[in-house]
C-alpha cells in the first residue's frame, strides 16, 4: 500500500543505540533511553513531552497535529526484562549474525519501538498524505505492573481513536489478550510449640485444605469460561510462603493466587468471587483466611471486535507485508492495550519478533520482520488516517 521508503540502516542504528541503553525492569530506569527518543522525535517535527509516574520511570508522549480527522497513536515500552546469563554475546551489544539482530529488547520490546519511530518518521516527512493527529506514546513499566501506561491514562489525555501496540507477534494481529488480579492470600493458625502440636492450628495444614479448594474451582468453574482467541480463563497458585521458626507450629502462610480473566469478565465480579471461595473455604473446611493485599498486574482483559476497521486493515497491512497467517490471534498474558482501551481507541497488538524468544537468552529479532514491521505500522496508519483532499 505505501510507496515509502523505509531506511533499513537507519532502523539498524537506531536499535543499537536503544539496546545499549540499559532499562531492565526492574529497576526500569527508563529516562535515558526515553531523552533519546526524544531527540529522534523532536528532530522529525513533533511535539514532545515526558511524563514520570516516579525519579526515571519516565514516559514519552509525542503528538503531531495535521488538520482534522481522527487521533491515530502508536504505542510500546521501553523497560526490558532482565539481561539474566547464559547470553552468546553481549546482551546489551546489538550484535547481527543469520539474518538476525541479537539484543535485550530486540523483540521486546525495541525493535517494535523502532519500527514505529520509522513510520511515525516517515509520516511527519509527508503531511501532504494524511490529516488528523498522529501520536507516539512509549512507556515506562509494562514488563511488571503497566505503571506507565496506567499513569498515563490517570493523567486525562485526549480520547484516542485508534491505536497499534507494539509486541513481538511475528507480525501477526493480536485483537485480543488475556487480564490478571494476583491477591495474595494470608491463611490463620494458632501458634503451639512443635512438640505438642495438637495444643496449635498449623497454618500450613489449614493451607494444604485451601490449595484443593483453589484447584477445584480451576477445574469446575473457572476454566469452563472460554474466549475464542485467548483461550480459558485460569486460577493457579504460583507462590507460597510459611513459618517463621524449625520449632514452631505456624500461625499464618501466605499464598499468591494467579487469576488469568478473558475479555468480558469484569474484575470487581471476579474479585467478589475470589472472596466467596474463602468464604467457603471456611464454611465448608474450616480455614479462616483473607486477602490481605493484591499485587501490582498489567491490567484487565480486553479485546477489539474483529470487524472493526482497524482489525481488518491491520490484516491486510500484515499478509501485504509477508504473514501468511496475519490472524486474528489473541494473547494468553496481557499488555497495554486494555489501557488504551479505556480511552475509547479501538487497537491492534503488532510487532516484529517471536514471544517464545523474548525473555530468553540470545532474544532477537529477524531483519526481515523488524523491517517489514515498519511497512505494517505505515500501511495501518494511512488506512485509518484520512487523505487530506477527504477531511
């Protein structure tokens, strides 16, 4: 569809220069890496400011104004996950070798980052092909909480029409992702001596009572609850944590309950629920225990009607541009969309790179994706941007 030429060796450039920045996550520390993006934006002519949710945790928003016509925004993030061991080369070294760009962040989630700084490039350089208002939104956080994203939201910016988000997804349409809430559960014993453990309530035990309530639920309700493009949903436990001494019964143990929401559920109905197992747990087994906190997550579910506009032209952007299988697919995690969402935009989650490489050693992304990536980001903006002479 576009006739724009994309400039391989400057995608190339830009990508090491990202991955030499070190933002794992945490500590995140995205600031440096968000002043150079910065640059790169102000110098193709957008408006440019930054937003911090805390010291360095730092958000980009850059906005062009060009006429009437709807708001069309690009958004990815800039933290990584840790580097870890086991890396062939310097993680933080763009290295190239097999047709591939080796780094942290290359797929996840840089070079998406990239290949959106080069459409949103490109665009600024032709106003004459597209009126309306053109965004990039990059943000801090989204490998642990969605800090950034939900700091942004919070902040009341403009409505939002349409939005791509930038994941590795072998530049396949997501319209879809799963949602979390991870309460974390303290169960009640009384304390005795080891000795006469019958004089004590073992919270341990009392536990090992919660945890069969917790599975059977998985299996008889929850799971039962399916979404055509993300699957099931799903309730597990994925930490936990009791006693305080090698002679003592224990009077508490913690559990970390995982609570996977497909899009429809509504997380006030699914917190209520969580709450109605422990009521019945103790009802029915006489565990006493409560939720005593709930853990940062990226957010709810969320998903975009596979016959919005958006998701039709975002499959066309993909097959034109080498995906046989363009989708549409769902996430079975989440990301920042259900954010995106919550201003109104209709979105699609797209981005060169495989998830099954993303948080491993030797993540990379292939060059022809990352690429072609910035061809999809173009052709979806100019489908869903009108043309001057229609405003």
């Amino acid at each position: 569809m576009s006739s724009y030429q994309v400039d391989s060796a400057r995608m190339k450039k830009a990508l090491a220069a990202l991955v030499a920045i070190n933002t794992e996550n945490p500590p995140g520390h995205e600031r440096e890496a968000a002043e150079c993006l910065a640059g790169w934006l102000i110098a193709a002519g957008f408006d440019l400011s930054f937003s911090e949710y805390a010291p360095g945790r730092t958000n980009v928003i850059a906005v062009l104004n060009n006429g009437p016509g709807p708001c069309f925004a690009f958004n990815t993030h800039i933290d990584t996950v840790p580097a870890g061991n086991g890396w062939r080369s310097d993680p933080f070294t763009l290295t190239e070798r097999d047709g591939r760009l080796y780094g942290r962040g290359a797929c996840d989630a840089k070079g998406p980052l990239v290949a959106m700084i080069e459409a949103l490039r490109l665009l600024a350089a032709s106003p004459q092909a597209w009126s309306g208002t053109l965004m990039g939104v990059f943000t801090a956080d989204e490998e642990v909480a969605s800090e950034g994203a939900k700091f942004y939201v919070r902040d009341d910016p403009p409505a939002i029409d349409f939005a791509v988000i930038g994941e590795p997804t072998s530049n396949a349409t997501f319209s879809a992702h799963k949602g979390s809430l991870r309460p974390r559960v303290r169960v009640k014993g009384v304390t005795a001596h080891s000795g006469t453990p019958e004089l004590g309530v073992n919270a341990i035990y009392q536990s090992a009572r919660l945890l069969g309530l917790i599975e059977e639920a998985h299996h008889q309700q929850v799971r039962c609850r399916c979404h055509a493009l993300v699957g099931n949903a799903s309730l597990t436990v994925t930490r936990i944590h009791g006693g305080h001494a090698d002679n003592v019964v224990p009077d508490s143990c913690e559990l970390l309950l995982d609570r996977r929401m497909v899009p429809g559920e509504d997380e006030e109905t699914v917190k209520a629920e969580l709450q109605q197992l422990l009521d019945h747990a103790h009802a029915h087994a006489g565990v006493e225990a409560e939720i005593i906190a709930w853990q940062p997550t990226t957010g709810g579910a969320t998903q975009t009607d596979s016959s919005e506009a958006i998701v039709e032209q975002s499959l066309a952007a993909c097959r034109r541009h080498g995906q046989p299988d363009p989708g549409p697919f769902g996430f079975q995690g989440g990301c920042d969309l259900v954010h995106f969402r919550a201003l109104g935009a209709k979105g699609v989650v797209i981005g060169p790179g495989s998830l099954a490489v993303a948080h491993k050693p030797d993540e990379f992304v292939p060059v022809e994706e990352f690429i072609a990536a910035a061809h999809i980001y173009l052709d979806i903006a100019l489908a869903m941007l009108p043309p001057v002479s229609q405003s």
